[in-house]
C-alpha cells in the first residue's frame, strides 16, 4: 500500500472502534498496529490478537508480521498490519532498513495519482456513506468482491517486487521445516519464530515437522494455504493467539479447516485447534515441542481450547498443594467423591530433573514437593539442584518421627562423602554442573529405551 495515507497506532483504543472503521473500509490506507490484549475480566497492556481479531469483520485486510524485520504493499482495500504488542513491538533487534531508493521503485505513480484524485474535495463533489434501503443495499455491499478476491494475488505481487528491489523473499503463506513432514503447525504472529526453531530442533532428531506462517489473514486465501502445505501432511496443529468466549473454535483455527475442506482433494488431515500465549503469556519451544508435536505422536487430540494446558489448569490442580484428587473412585456407584491419593517415590523423578535443569538459570530457590520418602530420595534432590525438599506423604504414613530418621541418615551420607555442609553439595549434579548434562535431556530417555530387555515372554 505504498504511497497511501499511513497511521501508526498502538491498538489500545483505536482498533477496537471497529463501528468507525467498518464506515472508513471504502478508502484505502494502512493502519499499523502493536497487537495487544483487550479489557475482559482484567485489565491487560500486553501481547496477543484479540484486538485485531475484534476488527476482521470491518473490510480491512490484515497483515501479519512475524518478526522485526518483516515489520519494517497496491490495492484499493485498507490495510491493517499488525504485529504482537510488546514482543515485537519493544524488541531491541539489528534489522537491514531497505533504501530509499529501493522503496522508490515499489511506489506505482499511476496508483498514487489515482489515489490522490478519489480524495474528497469541493472542486470535485462525490457522495459517500448515504443510507440505503433494502432494495439496493444488498447488490451494493456484494460489489466489493472483486477487489477482494484479487488481492491475495496483488499482495504477493508487491511482496515479489519487493524481493526483487531488497533480497528478502516474503510469501502469504511460507512453509518452514521437512519437506515431507508429517506433522504441521499453523501460527501467525511472533510464536512462528519460535515454532521454527523447535522444527530445527526436531528435525536433527529425525522428525517430519514442520510451520506454516500465515501472513496475510483477510482475506484469506484457502487455495494459496492448502498449497503451501506438503502433501503428505496427516496432522495439523492450528494455534491462535486470542480467544472467542462462547465459539467451538479461535478465527485462524475455523479458517483453516474451512480451507482445507474446500480446496484439499484427497482425505483430510486430523485437524486440532488451540490457544498460547494471550496477554504475552510465555510460549516456548518445549511447549511447542511436548503440547503439539508429541501429542499426534501419541495419536491424541487437543480439542478445541485444550492448548491452554500450557496452564496449570488440570482437573484437580490444588494450587499450593501439588496433589491430585481421586474424584471418581469407584466406577460401580458411578459417584463423584474426593480420595486423597498419597504420593509415590516415582512421582519424585520429573521434579528432580526440572530442579537439575533449572538450577542456575533462574534467579531463584527452588523446592521439590511430592515423591520423597526415603533419605536417598532426598539427597538426590539436593544434588540436582533443589533448595528445599517437602515431606508429606511419608510422615502421613509414618508419622512424624520419620523426619529425625531421614535427617539422620541425610548426615550419615554427608560424612561419607566428607561433606562439610547441604550448601557445599547443593546443586553440584545439577544440568549446568554435571560431567554429562545430557543424561538430564529428555530425548536421553529415547536412547535408554532402545537398550530395554522385554520380559521373557513377551513379544513386541
């Protein structure tokens, strides 16, 4: 939209006035917007789309950036280009600035001209925003469509000349990662950066992975999307950054299913939708990695919103009491009845592993909670890094007395080993201190379980 009039909003409380722009979608501009989280059950400053997604039913087109880079096109449709608040818009990034003379080149003097001459002005009175009654109101609002239908086509070819003029290549809807993956990701926005570099990871693992970026949103071009995935895709992932209270899925998630169903021949993928990252909630690639990726490995659907597990919002979380209740303990009187179930030592693994792994990268103590019952279990907690270690169970179990005798047998251990102190061992096998922090990396887990002996017997 080059040589066009040109704003730059944050999104706070110009896009949300989606009445007014509704009004203003017969004249083309550009409108670039730090996408940000909208006012629901709490005020919120920061990142995600619900703002933008508030506004696509006005006519504007939207415009995804991904990155930095690509935030810094000719149509007669306004533009909204948007990119996530905060985690895009006040990142400290290098960035190659096109010339001047490069973007001079883009500039169509024709359309710019034509442009100017559709102002309003007295020397040439035209009439806009008339009220309309049934009889015409519909033909007219239908008269749009070939504007829209032919943009997708015009975007991509000022998205081509701009390759040509600066050496960055940028498509409406760019596949990232194998070329026969089998299992893909669709994300808009700053989380496709970090989709992609899980796909690196994944991929020098010997996975078929992959990301679509979508780029431009509206309209949407089903044909262009289907065609950028590979054909050999069985499992699709679609992740929205906002969320439609009342709706049986998020907007990018019910667009592309919609795409596929219309322009996909052959069988359809299995197609799972989800949430991540509202009001710039983190969003990582062992997120992405475990949340998406290893679930159709697993054969398991998310189902609508089932993203938001990157929450701690399980059925039976207790908050400051990591335990969970036994809600349906008999299956004969089909009754619903909180049990307690106490923990078992082999609970303790996954806390002693995060402990190692997270020990010196945060600022912080960190305390094991659940598993521990035996002095052992105990010091290899100290070990991998953690500062407390709560006993809960065992006590329940064994009563209070336990406590003397595990401390008593933690002291033992120290003197053998000549320890001075808990502070001296504290941390010394943790992921940044062991001999071999790989044997902390879960995919060591995979190479463990291909030495496995099955039982005699027992056929695989």
């Amino acid at each position: 939209m080059t040589g066009v009039p040109m704003v730059f909003p944050t999104s706070g409380g110009s896009i949300p006035d989606v009445i007014e722009m509704q009004s203003e979608a017969g004249a083309a501009g550009v409108i670039h917007v730090a996408a940000r989280a909208l006012a629901t059950h709490a005020l919120s400053i920061f990142g995600d789309h619900s703002d933008v997604m508030a506004a696509r039913t006005t006519g504007f087109a939207l415009l995804c950036s991904n990155s930095v880079q690509e935030a810094s096109m000719r149509g007669r449709i306004p533009l909204l280009h948007f990119f996530d608040g905060f985690r895009t818009s006040h990142e400290v990034s290098k960035v190659r600035v096109p010339t001047r003379e490069s973007l001079l080149e883009l500039i169509d003097m024709d359309a710019l001209q034509a442009h100017r001459q559709r102002a309003l002005s007295p020397e040439h009175p035209v009439l806009r925003g008339s009220s309309q009654n049934p009889d015409v109101f519909f033909q007219a609002r239908e008269a749009i469509n070939p504007y829209y239908d032919g943009f997708a086509d015009t975007v991509q070819q000022v998205m081509d000349e701009y390759a040509r003029a600066t050496g960055r290549s940028y498509q409406l809807y760019e596949y990232y990662g194998h070329l026969d993956a089998e299992r893909v990701i669709v994300i808009m926005g700053s989380g496709a950066e970090t989709a992609c570099e899980t796909v690196d990871g994944l991929q020098q693992q010997g996975e078929k992975v992959g990301v679509l970026k979508v780029r431009l949103f509206r309209p949407l071009d089903g044909r262009q999307l289907v065609q950028a995935l590979p054909e050999t895709v069985r499992a699709i992932a679609v992740l929205d950054r906002t969320k439609e209270a009342g709706a049986d899925g998020e907007p990018l998630y019910k667009d592309v299913v919609t795409a596929l169903a219309m322009e996909r021949s052959g069988s359809m993928p299995r197609v799972i939708g989800g949430r991540y990252g509202l009001s710039s909630k983190e969003f990582t690639p062992g997120m992405v990695a475990e949340r998406q990726y290893e679930r159709f490995i697993q054969n398991q659907s998310l189902g609508h919103g089932e993203a938001s597990s990157f929450l701690p919002d399980q059925p039976g979380y207790q908050g400051s009491v990591d335990k969970y209740l036994d809600q349906l303990q008999s299956l004969k009187s089909l009754e619903v009845e909180p049990r307690l179930q106490l923990s078992s030592p082999y609970e303790s693994l996954l806390r002693v592993r995060w402990a190692a792994m997270l020990r010196g990268a945060l600022d912080l103590d960190l305390a094991v909670t659940g598993g521990c019952h035996e002095s052992a279990d105990i010091i290899k907690a100290l070990l991998a890094g953690a500062s407390v270690v709560q006993l809960c169970s065992v006590l329940l179990q064994q009563g209070p007395q336990r406590l003397a005798e595990l401390l008593a047998e933690v002291e033992q251990w120290l003197d053998e080993k000549e320890y001075d102190s808990v502070r001296q061992m504290q941390g010394s096998l943790s992921y940044r201190k062991a001999a071999n922090p790989a044997a902390w990396e879960r995919e060591n887990y995979l190479s463990v379980l291909d030495s496995f002996t099955p039982p005699a017997g027992v056929r695989y």
